[in-house]
C-alpha cells in the first residue's frame, strides 16, 4: 500500500468557500454564456479553470515582498530576481514582464510574421495566438503518442525528431526559431524527456536555428525526468533543469506556474541584438526594464519561489496530488489522459461523451455540468480551443476532446480532491444525458475565453 500523501507544509491563512445551490449555478452559468470564464470566483467552490496564478505563497515568500524596492529604475528587487533567474537559467539577459504572454508577444513580434514557421511540441493557447497574429505559422510537431490519452509512453509531450529534421531541411529560411513546451500543456501536461532535449538542440543548433524554451512547468518536468528518465535518479531536480536550460538559447516564463506566483514573468535570451530590441518594445508596452510591467513585490515573490518549485518534498508532493485525482477518477470510470501530467488532470471528454461530436463541443458540455452539478470550474482543451474553420466553411476538430482539471499548487487538499472525485464520479454516471453546444459567439483569437454557448 502506498503512503499516504501529505503536504510538506503547514496552513496558515484560510479562505471559505463558496456553497452554492444548482439553481444559483445555473444563474450564472447562463449569465455567462455557458462560458465558465465568465462566472465570478465567488459562485466556484472548487476553482481548477487553471493553474495559473492561484499558487499560494509561502512564509518565505512573504517575507520578500516586505523587502520590495519599488524603485522606477534599478532596483535591488530587480537584481536578485534577476540574480535568481541567471543562476538557475545562465541566460545573458534577464527581461521581466508582467506575464508569459507578455513576453511571448515581445518575443514573437520581433522574430515572427507572414511567411515564418514557428515548430514546437504542441504552442499552448496565447503562444500560438501571439504568432498567428503576427502572420506567423505555429507548427505542432508532437509525437504520435500524444493524440492517444491511453497511452502509456513516459513523455508524451516529446517533439518528433524525424518531422523536426525535415521541417528545417526544407524551410530552414523561415524559421526564426524553434520552440518547445515543457510540461506540454496542450497534450495533457506531458513531460519532455532530457534526450528528446538534446536532440532538438543539436538539430536547431546545428542549423544555426535559435532554440527558446517555453519553460512555464519547468520544475515539474525536470521532476518527471528525474523520476521517468534511465539514468537521471540520482539528479537533483535543480540539476536537471539547468541543463535542460543550458540546451536552449533562451525561454519564456510564466511566473504563475512553477514560480508560485500571482503575477509576473520573463523573457530570458543569450542574444543580445535581440534583448536590446525586446527592451526597446518593453519599455513601450510593458515598463522600464528593471522592472516590466511588475511590482518589485512580484520580482521578489518570483525569485524565491524558482528556488521553492525545485524543492524535492514538494514536487514529490505536488505530482503525488494529481495522480491521486487521475487514479480516483479512473477508478470511477471517467478514462483520463494517462499517464496523468504534472499541473492537471485531463479527462478525455470524448470517450465519456461519444454521442456528442467534436462539432458540438464535448468538452465544453462536460465542463458545464462539472461546475452546475459541483461547483468545479474547470476549462475545455478541445475543439473549442484549438478546432478551426476551414476556408470552405467546414469544422476542423482538435486533436482531442479535452476537460482540464488543474490544480493551484499548496491550495486544496487530499480531502478536498476526494470530494471533487465523488462530484465527477456522479456527473460521469449519468453522461448519456449530457447534450452539445452550439458556439453563438466566436472571436477571432482564443474563443474559449470569450466565445458564448447554447444548447443544441
């Protein structure tokens, strides 16, 4: 029998939550649109919509915040969030911004635009969008394993080398730089391994092709290789992800995933022609370098928690807690992306919903029930997301049917997944009842954060 897992750490300040009625929930599920972006925090109870930014800061943490020099220009909160960023990264320049998207449209609207093609694993939602409206290609490039949720291979979020290969020896010309997502969101939170690393460096490298990492789960992969990786057991996760870094020309980060923050980011890059144009573009946008769009508290809570998300009994801890979920919903008969990921679990909306086709969201539908029977906000990664029309007027669908469940890290507890279990498993048991969407308001650029949903 496994033991039983506990958090490497005590509570010190607590928030209620919020107990609805359904009728309640069904008020502001329709007020919203049936989009769960939409509902107010105060109508969850159990908020997984992401990961990102929910984190709950540790005394350390707190206690660099007091510490903020709110300086204009150079302040001492900047050097040592820019001295905790080069020990882990060893990246010449240090650009912080207020977000991962941020510097993704600094980074993109520098080297992107029409006729570009940008590779990666599988680009996240705002990655892609940020190219795509430069007028760039965002190219998923991920192995086959991925579109499978059963399958069992250990790093489903591996890049296909032999498609990379070819991709650079027919267009090497319009590839500004090659990308990577690690974790990759996108495929379930699935990791990459450290061999799959070094190979995409040597081709990029070897073409005299950039290679930037978008590093936002960084220690949680770095822990998958420790744990997943021959050879890699007696590494330190901190270990590992400096080298995982040191393959790379530069990454982007958002500082609300592995860093355990609310609010911050950075773009990290050896050139430093480039860096000099992204702090040109940062000042105009976001904020005078040394500072970029954050608070020097944000800085200072970002430069302690890179240290804290590498710490052993953590991420232990924090990849125990999402197996936990994953096991206990498979064993209710809710079929998950396996193995399960690192900052969420991903139900496969698909395989629960089989009456419902792609062109009718089953993700999204899924994701409504979740939150009008439990109160689980949760977000579709499917065809809402990422289906597409094509140019005579036919739907695209995803790759795959998708309802994320993340988990803010050293927010809920073991007692507070079981309950979220229970609510799915009932939600599961009568699925045959669940019916489609239809989209009654689609943006241009990322649908599922404003789009509006019907009833079909």
């Amino acid at each position: 029998m496994a033991p039983v897992i506990f958090e490497p750490f005590k509570i010190k300040v607590v928030e209620s939550l919020a107990l609805l009625t359904r009728e309640e929930r069904e008020r502001h599920l329709l007020a919203a649109g049936r989009n769960l972006f939409g509902v107010p925090a105060a109508a969850v109870t159990f908020d997984l919509l992401t990961d990102s930014g929910q984190a709950a800061m540790s005394t350390e943490q707190w206690s660099a915040v007091m510490h903020a020099d709110e300086s204009y220009a150079g302040s001492r909160s900047f050097a040592r969030f820019e001295s905790s960023v080069k020990d882990l990264c060893g990246y010449r320049n240090v650009i912080p911004a207020h977000q991962g998207r941020a510097a993704e449209r600094i980074l993109f609207s520098l080297v992107s635009g029409p006729g570009k093609v940008i590779p990666s694993n599988c680009h996240f939602d705002t990655t892609r969008a940020n190219i795509e409206y430069s007028g760039g290609e965002a190219l998923d490039l991920v192995i086959d394993e991925a579109s499978d949720p059963a399958s069992l291979h250990p790093f489903k979020g591996n890049i296909n080398l032999s498609k990379l290969e070819r991709l650079v020896r027919e267009r090497r010309a319009d590839i500004p730089l090659g990308m990577v997502t690690i974790t990759n969101n996108t495929a379930g939170g699935q990791p990459v391994s450290l061999e799959n690393l070094r190979g995409i460096s040597a081709i990029l490298r070897g073409a005299g092709i950039p290679f930037v990492i978008d590093a936002c789960r960084f220690a949680e992969n770095s822990w998958f290789i420790r744990e997943r990786e021959p050879g890699q057991q007696h590494r330190t996760p901190t270990e590992i992800a400096r080298e995982v870094f040191s393959l790379a020309d530069g990454c982007t980060v958002s500082g609300k995933k592995d860093a355990l923050v609310n609010m911050g980011g950075f773009l990290a890059l050896n050139d430093d022609e480039l860096a000099l144009k992204a702090r040109n573009l940062l000042i105009l946008t976001e904020g005078f370098p040394t500072y970029g769009g954050c608070s020097a508290r944000d800085l200072e809570a970002m430069a302690v928690g890179l240290r804290e998300s590498l710490e052993p009994s953590y991420l232990e801890y924090r990849i125990r807690s999402t197996a936990y979920l994953a096991d206990g919903l498979e064993r209710n008969g809710i079929r998950t992306v396996r193995p399960a990921g690192g900052h969420a679990v991903y139900i496969d909306a698909r395989a629960l919903l089989p009456h419902i086709p792609p062109g009718q969201y089953p993700g999204q539908a899924l994701a409504c029930e979740l939150y009008l029977h439990g109160g689980i906000r949760s977000c579709e990664i499917g065809s809402v997301m990422f289906g597409k029309l094509a140019r005579d007027g036919s739907f695209v669908a995803a790759r795959n049917e998708l309802v994320r469940l993340a988990i803010p890290r050293r927010v809920y507890t073991q007692s507070h997944v079981d309950r979220i279990i229970e609510l799915a498993a009932e939600v599961g048991a009568k699925a045959k009842e669940l019916r489609g969407l239809r989209m009654t308001y689609r943006p241009q650029y990322l649908p599922h954060f404003t789009g509006r949903f019907e009833p079909v």
